[in-house]
C-alpha cells in the first residue's frame, strides 16, 4: 500500500453505539480501524468528537453531553484517542470485558510453548484490562 491508500480504502463506519454494554467492545474497535485509516491526521480532539457523532441514544447521549460540555470548557482533555476509548469503556462496559478475560487468564496453559511465548499470550490477553478494586484479581484467583 502507498502512502496514499487510506484516503481511497473503503472503510466501515461503526454502527451507532447507545450505551449498551456488550456493544462497547465492537464499537470502540470499528471506531479505531476508521481513525487509523480515515483521520490519522486529524488532531486528538477532532478524532474524539468524531467518535461522539456516533454515540447516540439512551444513557449514552447524556454522557456525551455532559462530556461535550467538559470538553467545550477545557474541564476535560483527552491526551489520546485511547484514553477516550478507555474512558467510554470504563462508562459502558460493565466489567464485562474483564471478566471474559479472567476466565481466558485462568484457562490459559504453557504446554509446549516457550516461557516467553507463554507470558506474550498472557499479555495479550490481558491488555486493557483495568484493575479496579480487587474485584478483577479476585475472581481470577477463585476460578
């Protein structure tokens, strides 16, 4: 590919997220291969109000407004577009995703593989996962 060949690449938007927490996961990752193809250029702010456009509806309209109105104020600013993506799932995901990754942590096994190649898929999986409170390290323990 060229330099030039994420302005012509057709690239999905994301549907609209309403604040659905199983949704979250999808929404945010639709929303990251659209900026990485069609707004790397664009600044951390351009990018996260584009992102707002497609949160609408139930709670997450009131979110979004009461972000917007941080965001308008200078009361809140995002350094990256990732921790506009942590922050909304913070708000949204329930703690869904974390506890899909215990079980995926506790099922994991080195086996045949390297010790390394054993703590990059213990990486992987964990990535993102926030440790809040001690819920998240507790249920991995007691699974």
């Amino acid at each position: 590919m060229g330099t030039n060949a994420g302005s012509q690449m057709e690239v999905a938007k994301p549907d609209i997220f309403n604040g659905e927490a199983g949704k979250v996961g999808g929404f945010v990752s639709a929303c990251k291969i659209y900026i990485k193809n069609k707004l790397r250029g664009e600044t951390v702010e351009g990018q996260v109000q584009w992102a707002l456009s497609y949160v609408q509806g139930g709670l997450a309209d009131v979110w979004k407004e009461n972000l917007m109105e941080e965001l308008e104020s200078g009361e809140m600013k995002y350094e990256s577009i990732e921790e506009f993506f942590t922050s909304l799932k913070k708000k949204f995901g329930g703690g869904e995703e974390e506890a899909v990754k215990a079980a995926e942590l506790r099922r994991i096994e080195q086996g045949g593989k390297t010790i390394e190649e054993y703590v990059q898929e213990f990486k992987r999986i964990a990535r993102g996962v926030v440790m809040r409170e001690d819920h998240w390290w507790k249920s991995l323990k007691e699974g």
